[in-house]
C-alpha cells in the first residue's frame, strides 16, 4: 500500500451498488473506487423496463474498472440472489461496508390503465430488492460494529437508497415506480432508526442525471421539452461525489436525511411532518362542522400538485 492509497477516504471499505454497471450506478461504482472502496457490482444488464438481461453489461464494467471491482450479474429482486450478491462481496473482499440500492426499472402507465404485473415487477425490483440487500447486509455490518472493525468507534456502516423525487412530488404515469421510491424513504428512515445503536447510518438520495432513461422521455409540450433539454445537461459524477461523501467519515452523524443532487447543487428535503392541525371541541362534530374548520385551518396549507418538473425549473448548475 502506497502512501496517496492510504490517505483515500474509503481505503479498505468493501460497497455493493446494485445497477452499478450503468448510468448512475456506474458513476456511483467509479467515485467509490476512486476513493479506495472494493466493489461489487450487483447489475443484470436489464432493459429499462426489466423484461431483457445482458450479463456482459456488468462484466465489462467491472473489468474496465479494474481489480478492485467484481460483477454479479443475478437479479436482485430475488432474495436468495439478493442474498448471495452480499455473500459474494463478504468472500471476495472480506466484508460488506457500503450498501448503495440504486437498481430499478420502469414501466410507467397511468393508474387507471396499468397492468397489475407490471406494479408487481417494479415493486420488486425497485423496493423489495433494497429491503432484501439490507436485510442481507445489515448483520454483517452489526458484526463488525461489535468488533470494532476499522478502529473505535466503529465507522463504517452505510446503506444509500437511491430514491426519486417521483417519490414525494409523484409524476403522472408513474404509480409504481413512484410507489416504490416513496417506499424507500420509509425503509431508509427505519434502516436508519434499526441500525443507530450500531453506528449504521442510512440516508436516501433523489438524483438528477442524464442516463439511458433520460434519453426516453418523449416530451408532449414546450416545458417538458426545456425539461429534457436541460437534464441531458446534467452528468450523474455529482450523485456519486454526493453517496462517496456520506460514505466516507464525513458522514457519519448524518442519519436519516433525504438529499437531492441535481448538478452541482445539493439539496436536503424536508420530510413529511404535521403544517397545521385542527381540534374539534364540538360534541356533535359532524361532516359540516369538519368541513368549516377545515376551510379555516388546514386549506391554506394544502399541497399543490406540483411534480418536479415545475419544482426544478431553473437551469441547472452543471
Ligand atoms: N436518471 C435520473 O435522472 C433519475 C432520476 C430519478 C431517480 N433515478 C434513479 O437513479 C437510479 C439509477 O437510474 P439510471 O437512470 O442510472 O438507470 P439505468 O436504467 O441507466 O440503470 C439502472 C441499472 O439497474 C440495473 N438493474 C435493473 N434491474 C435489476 C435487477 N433486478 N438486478 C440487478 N440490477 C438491475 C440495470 O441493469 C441498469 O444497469 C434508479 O434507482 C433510478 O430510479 C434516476
């Protein structure tokens, strides 16, 4: 070991991305490299909807990259292929640090229309699969959270799951998938809450980036057209500094927080939480009194249904 190795900030850690072998996954892959990690590539190379898989996807990936890096190309909407991806990392490379759940798949159609399969498919994928990694890694983690692995106190445990803001805004067309990624915020915080006692922490991104999917949305009017343009614009390098950084010592004390990455800008999100409250003190409260005191209290905080595409539509800071 060189004197720089040793300096990097995830020297000796070992990371799982699932979908690390494209678009945001990859750069996540590359940064954590980058930084010292070992990585394992959980990726099947499947179409965006997730009917078709190429396990030369991942595998080139990994050997472009390197030594420091493995692919795995099963499924990891599976449990039991999910579970041997964290016990191919922990024979490979000795243990499992870093967990980043980014793999998902699309299959958008609207509510009234879409296929009760598809919704299967993406909740599988997109959600089941980030709890069955974590399920899986998690122990491990505890493990060396009791040996103190890395030195005193421990630091290591990182589970990162790559949300969206489809999640909180919604999106039209997207009832999985935005099914899904809400899901992973409650999975995230609990992750979090489940794992404090044993210096574990969990966050959750919803990134911005130019990718393969990205590419496919067909815009139907002027403002989804700007939209397009200017995400194409954005280079996913920037989620990746973003999950490096919460992996590294850094973060820590950071735990349970949802963070977007759009460019060079970083926000943190607010989380759901009461904005106002109502109290009926009406013996016969009824739909009528309800509905008076609602009007009052709680309509001028009703949430506009807004998706992100008014929410983000500035140019972005690239
Ligand atoms: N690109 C964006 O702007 C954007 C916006 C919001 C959220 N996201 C989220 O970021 C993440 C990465 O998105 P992307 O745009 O890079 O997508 P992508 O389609 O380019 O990459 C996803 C990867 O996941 C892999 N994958 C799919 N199903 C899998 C399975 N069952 N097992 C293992 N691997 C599987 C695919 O093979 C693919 O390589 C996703 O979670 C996505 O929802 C992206």
């Amino acid at each position: 070991m060189n004197n720089l190795s040793e300096k990097k900030e995830l020297n000796g850690r070992v990371a799982l991305v699932t979908g690390g072998a494209r678009g945001i996954g990859l750069a996540i892959t590359k940064s954590l490299v980058a930084h010292g990690a070992k990585v394992v590539i959980a990726d099947v190379g499947s179409s965006i909807n997730g009917e078709s898989f190429d396990p030369s996807v991942a595998e080139s990936a990994a050997q472009e990259i390197g030594n420091n890096v493995i692919a795995y190309t099963e499924s990891i909407a599976d449990p039991l292929t999910a579970k041997a991806s964290v016990e191919l990392a922990i024979k490979k490379f000795g243990a499992l640090d870093i967990l980043v759940n980014n793999a998902a798949i699309l299959r958008d159609s609207f509510i009234f229309k879409g296929k009760p399969e598809d919704f299967d498919s993406v909740i599988k994928t997109n959600l089941a699969g980030a709890w069955y990694l974590t399920n899986a890694a998690t122990p491990n983690m505890r493990q060396h959270s009791k040996e103190n692995r890395g030195g005193k106190p421990y630091s290591w445990g990182r589970v990162i799951n790559i949300t969206s803001t489809a999640g909180f805004y919604g999106n039209y067309g997207q009832s999985s998938y935005a099914s899904a990624k809400s899901g992973m915020l409650g999975l995230m915080r609990t992750t979090a809450m489940d794992l404090l006692r044993a210096g574990i922490t969990c966050n959750a991104i919803a990134p911005f980036a130019a990718t393969r999917v990205t590419e496919t949305i067909i815009p139907a009017n002027d403002e989804q057209t700007a939209y397009k343009e200017r995400a194409l614009k954005i280079l996913p390098n920037h989620v990746a500094m973003v999950v490096s950084w919460l992996c590294s010592l850094h973060g820590q004390n950071i735990n349970g927080q949802l963070f977007g990455v759009r460019g060079r800008e970083v926000f943190l999100f607010s989380q759901p939480r009461p904005i106002a409250k109502l109290v009926n003190n009406e013996a016969d409260w009824n739909i009528n009194t309800l509905n008076a005191s609602a009007k009052k209290i709680l309509s001028p905080h009703y949430i506009d249904l807004d998706t992100d595409l008014e929410a983000f539509n500035t140019e972005p800071n690239v």
